[in-house]
C-alpha cells in the first residue's frame, strides 16, 4: 500500500516540516508499514529530506502525473482553498483515494467565529503590509469575506473532489458541519475528526527521566503568534 502526502506551497523539506502536517502524515505512515513520501513543488531547497519529492507545479494539476506515482491514496494539505481546486481535481481524476486535510483554526465563515477571524486578519495584513496599507486592505478583506466571499464557492469545489475531509480539532470540523445549507449534505458526509500525528522524536518514553517544564511552541516572528502550551 502507498499513501503520500502533498502540500502544494513550496515550504522548506528539512526536519521542520516532517515534524508537522502533512510532513508528521508522511513519517506517520512509514512508521505502522505504509510505504509514502512528501510532496511539495519546486524549487528544490538545502536540507530537504529524502522523503521528499519536488516537481513542477504543473503537475501538481495533472492527473497523468498522478497516476505515473502509482498510489493508492493521498492526504493533501492546502486548506481547502479554492487556488488549489485544480490540484484536488486532478488527484480526483487520477482515481486516487483523496483526504483533504483542514487547518486547526477553522476560520473560514464570518459569522460564526467573526470576532477572531476579523482580529487574525486585521493583525496578518498590518504586519504583512504596514500600519498604512494593511488596515485598508484588511477592511477590503473583511468586506469581500462578508459578501461575495461568504459563499465560499472556492472553497466548496475544492471539498468537493475530496473522498474524505479530515480535521485535527473539533471546533474546525463544526465550522463546515453547522453549515450544512451552505456546504450541503454530500459535503458534510465526508467530515471526519483525526488528530495531527505526534512526531517519533515528540512521543512519551517512561523509561526517559523527565522534569516538569511550561513549554510554549509557537511561530515567534508573526505580528500573530501562532501558539500551542502545553
């Protein structure tokens, strides 16, 4: 059995990535006998791993290229973002078994976690764009996500092409199941709950002497920090 992974932004491929998302899905998989590999586009990057293939964004959207790899089934990691349509469809086509992977947050409707979500926009545009630029194109997103954008058409055929959807947190996974008139029932049919994997180097050993720690794992250089405490 083969199951790869794909996340189609071309992220760094070192231990970092393996560590988490799609990279944990890889090794997780390699880990109970099934035999996968990462993908990720080009340009190849210093300290990618070995596990890792990187191609041609092209034939991330070519369903011929996905039936070369010979696999039985894919988790694809893009957020369900309607960019990434194109990648889903072809995987789909290819007759490929497709989970699409759903990010914790599950910030996607307005009005229904609209305080956070205005707030994680407001905070990623200022510090993506200035004090200046990025309020008035935070204001611009926050209008289109309240229109147009609320029907989340992008997002809806991109789920579409799915054989399952899977998210990490059960808040996420009731932003699209309380929506059902919005997403419809053949989408929220294939809503399932399953955990991030726990990466080997991250697992619990008894027999290792432990001391008790406050550890905060976070992503330090964002405006919005982006953190887990355990």
């Amino acid at each position: 059995m083969k199951w790869y992974t794909c996340t189609p932004v071309p992220f760094k491929g070192d231990h970092t990535f393996f560590s988490r998302d799609s990279g944990a899905f890889c090794k997780a998989f390699q880990r109970i006998g099934v035999e996968s590999r990462a993908i990720m586009p080009t340009p190849a990057q210093e300290g990618d791993d070995p596990d890792l293939i990187r191609t041609e964004y092209s034939n991330l959207e070519d369903s011929g290229w996905w039936k070369s790899l010979g696999i039985d089934g894919l988790v694809l990691y893009a957020w369900g973002m309607g960019k990434y349509t194109p990648v889903a469809r072809a995987v789909h086509e290819a007759g490929i078994y497709l989970v699409v992977y759903m990010d914790t947050s599950g910030l996607f409707y307005p009005w229904r976690y609209w305080k956070t979500l205005t707030r994680h926009i407001w905070n990623m545009e200022k510090n993506k764009r200035g004090s200046l630029k990025g309020p008035l194109f935070a204001c611009l997103r926050i209008i289109k996500y309240h229109t147009a954008g609320a029907l989340d058409w992008g997002r809806r055929k991109h789920l579409k092409m799915a054989d399952l959807i899977s998210f990490p947190s059960p808040p996420a996974l009731l932003s699209i199941l309380d929506l059902q008139w919005l997403y419809g029932k053949q989408i929220c049919e294939k809503l399932a709950l399953i955990p991030n994997p726990i990466p080997s180097q991250h697992i619990y050993e008894p027999e290792s002497p432990k001391r008790n720690l406050i550890i905060a794992v976070g992503r330090w250089d964002d405006f919005f920090k982006k953190t887990r405490n355990f």
